[in-house]
C-alpha cells in the first residue's frame, strides 16, 4: 500500500480556546458551513462532513454514500475513521481535513470535526 492507493488525511490542531475554524472548500474556496448560522452549505467537492460534537456526519455525498454503503457505519469513529476509507474505494483522490479544537465548559472540552474534499469531483481536461 502506498500514498497513491488511500486517503490523504492531515490533522490540524488549533490552540486552546480558539473559535472553531471557517473551513472552505480546498478546490475551489467556498465556505462549508454558514458561519452565522452553522448550517451545512457543501459545494459539490464535498464528500462528507463528521461533527463530533453532534456525533455524526452532518453531510454524506451521495458519492461518498456509494462508495461506503457496504462499510458499516459503526466502523466511522475518530480512532477508526482512516481504516474506514481505506475500506472504500476512494484513492488519493481524498484529501481529509480533521480539525481538532477545544476551550473551556464546565472544564476543558475537544472537539474534532473531520471534512472529506473528492477531487476526482474535478472535470479532466478536454483533448486538443
């Protein structure tokens, strides 16, 4: 197995008590999330959005449902989530951001939020 045969995955860590991040589209720059509301906006090189803190993917493309129907959903967690695309059949052609943040409650709380970009959602180039 080599890097152009799975998932590309970069974990980002934000420092204590930062607001959680504005994440934007890497292809083509929009915004996922409604930063006034927190609503889910995907672009359509969205594959998936997971929100721990709602315990769950907030958006599922229907590629990315296709792609995973037959991977059972108790296998997506933060510990496993790697080995669970890796299962898939998507390649390098994923790149996930996985966001982690944290600040203070009733004491210290983290949060990771993981964000799935297809860029074989990109149209190839036409033949001269």
């Amino acid at each position: 197995m080599n890097e152009h045969s799975i998932p590309q995955c970069a974990e980002i860590t934000l420092p204590f008590g930062c607001e959680p991040p504005i994440v934007h589209c890497p292809i083509c720059g929009q915004p996922i999330l409604d930063p006034e509301d927190g609503g889910v906006s995907p672009c359509r090189h969205v594959a998936f959005i997971y929100v721990s803190m709602a315990g769950g993917f907030q958006y599922e493309s229907d590629e990315f449902k296709r792609r995973t129907t037959s991977i059972e959903d108790e296998d997506f967690t933060l510990d496993t989530y790697r080995e669970f695309l890796q299962k898939s059949d998507y390649r390098n052609e994923l790149l996930v951001l996985e966001f982690t943040y944290g600040g203070m409650a009733c004491g210290p709380v983290q949060y990771t939020d993981v964000y799935g970009f297809d860029y074989g959602t990109l149209e190839q180039p036409q033949d001269s």
